[in-house]
C-alpha cells in the first residue's frame, strides 16, 4: 500500500530534545510525545537512561497509527469558508474518526449518531447553519429528535462532542455541548463476589475461556471485553509472569506492567506470539464474545446475584489488594491508574 506520508524518522535537536519526523503531503511535522495520537509516551520528561527507550517506543507508536490510517489533524481540508459550516466540519470529523484506531463499537456509534444527526439537520433545514451557531437549544432539540431516552441521549451527546471539540477548538469556538446538562442514568452495580472460588470453579466447569478471562480480571485487574480478549501472547514475558499493556491496548492509555500470579501461570501455555490467546488464531473474539458467555452462564448458576457482572471480578481482586495492602495508592497502581515504566 502507498502512503502519502514519508521519510518517518527519530530526531535529536541541539537542546537534547528528541522527537519523531516525517513528511504529509509535502509538509513536514514533528512530535515530541504520544499526545496527537493519544497515546502517553515522552522521552522528554523520563530519567536520561531511559529517553531513547522511550523514542523507540514513541516511534514504533507512530508508525503503527499512520499505517493504520492516522493523518495530522492540521492537514485536514475543511470548508474554505471563514466560517465553516456544520455539516461540513461534521463530515470531514467523521471521516477523519473512521481512520484512527478506535474499537469497531466507538465507531459504529459514531457512524449511527452521524447518520441520524445528518438527517435530522436536513430535515430542519439547517443546511447551511454555520458551526459558530450550533448551540445548545439546537443540540437539546436533535438529541429529542434521536431519542427520548436518556441514556441514548447521553451517548450522542458524546459522541457528537468528541467529533466536533478539535474543530471548536480550531475556529475558537466556545463548545456548546458543556452548556447541555442531561440527567444521568444510574450506574450498573458489579456487586463483588463472596465466595470467589466456588464461583470460579462453577465457571471452570462451564466454559474454560470465560474461566481464565474471569480468572485474570480479579488476580490481575484486567478489564474483560478490551484488555483481556485482545490480549496476544506477545504482550507476556517469556515465563508468562507479567503482561505488559501499551497506552494503546487499554482504557487509561498509558503504559502498564502487570503482574501475573503463578496460580493463573498454570492455566497458560504460551503459543505463537501474533496469536490471540483464546482464540489461538491473529484475530481476537468479537466484542461480545465474553458478554454472551457470561448471560448463559449467569442464567444457570446457582451462585450469583442479579448484581454480579464480569466486572465484579475485577472489583472483588481490588478489595482483596486492599484489605492486604490498607493503601489506596498501591491500588490505584495496580489498577493502572497511575503510568507504569517499562524498564
């Protein structure tokens, strides 16, 4: 496949300072971190030792995000109109969205909140509404036209703000979705599990990738649906005694180093380093893969409440860290709330 993206390179300037280089159509860029493709690597602000570690790292994110269709956002061609209009920069925001890596569920909302908006703003006639006058009366009014759900509405909401926020920030627009307070829906409850063996062993019995996915989610504080079921054996040291996570494979995006007890150890055997780890093959399950094992076995356990979720196992092991550690801060740490240096 061509690129239109060249000469992809590592820097040093004069000051010490040291970046990634390359050339889009013509122009030459250069990033000296992770944030414009939201991944959480500088070389800049580590310990001396470990800054050209870091530049490999920030390298090697960047070339995987423009192959994978990732462009400078000042290079997108917007209206050439002063003021741009609204279905112009929402189209051109959409298109750029579809290109960077995001999961397929982030951007099939995107698409379905789209598509729904662009029809609801031709129907109203608002066609030619410029993006200086998109305000929070109009947005109240899409969002009833969408749904009367709340819930729903929520989601539009942002995802409809996470498309536009680079442009507001662009032609200084003040962002008029922060001026559109909804009422927010009541949290699911992943109540924690009381007798977490017999659970587990009920699930061992029942399935045996739902009872490791559940088995890393409390031992190692996982999340399931993402960092779990994408996991590859590559992301495992080679006795499988820790997992090390980029900014990219979890929610946090920043760099986490997980330890992994010898007791889920013996229930891994290590295969071909590309291949996913449950489904042995390059490709992972599909994102429901572990959200539908869990409703056929939930409705025929005799152990769980209507409360437990997959998530509860991960919310069970933080108690556990807790009530050995009494400290807040090694839980943050261990739930990856804090950035983790690969060394």
């Amino acid at each position: 496949m061509k690129y239109e993206f060249k000469n992809l390179k590592k820097v040093v300037l004069s000051n010490g300072r040291v970046g990634i280089s390359f050339f889009y159509n013509s122009k030459r860029f250069r990033y000296f971190n992770g944030n414009a493709i939201e991944v959480n690597i500088n070389p800049n602000t580590c310990k001396a030792e470990l800054k050209h570690e870091y530049l490999e790292m920030l390298f090697d994110a960047f070339t995987d995000r423009l192959n994978k269709g990732w462009r400078p956002i000042e290079n997108i061609k917007v209206s050439k109109n002063i003021e741009p209009l609204l279905t112009e920069t929402l189209k051109t925001a959409y298109e750029h969205k579809q290109q960077l890596e995001y999961s397929d569920r982030y951007k099939r909302d995107q698409t379905y909140f789209y598509s729904k908006v662009m029809v609801i703003i031709s129907n109203q006639k608002l066609d030619r509404l410029l993006l200086k006058d998109f305000n929070a009366s109009i947005i109240r009014e899409l969002l009833n036209h969408i749904s009367k759900s709340k819930r729903v509405q929520l989601n539009c909401k942002s995802n409809l703000s996470a498309l536009l926020s680079d442009y507001f920030v662009k032609y200084n627009i003040a962002n008029p979705f922060l001026q559109v307070k909804l009422v927010k829906q009541e949290e699911v409850l992943h109540k924690p599990i009381k007798e977490i063996k017999q659970v587990l062993d009920e699930i061992y019995s029942f399935n045996t990738n739902l009872y490791l996915c559940c088995l890393m989610a409390y031992a190692c504080l996982l999340r399931p649906h993402r960092e779990i079921r994408n996991l590859k054996w590559s992301n495992f040291s080679d006795d499988c005694s820790y997992i090390s996570l980029s900014g990219a494979q979890n929610k946090g995006k920043k760099n986490r180093i997980v330890p992994v007890p010898m007791y889920v150890r013996n229930y891994l055997v290590k295969g071909n380093a590309s291949h996913n780890i449950f489904t042995g093959e390059h490709e992972a399950y599909n994102e429901d893969y572990f959200k539908t094992l869990w409703s056929k076995y939930k409705k025929r356990s005799t152990l769980l409440n209507k409360d437990n979720t997959l998530y509860s196992f991960r919310h069970t092991g933080a108690i556990n860290v807790f009530e050995k550690t009494g400290s807040l801060i090694k839980l943050q740490q261990v739930m990856g709330l804090y950035v983790f240096k690969l060394k």
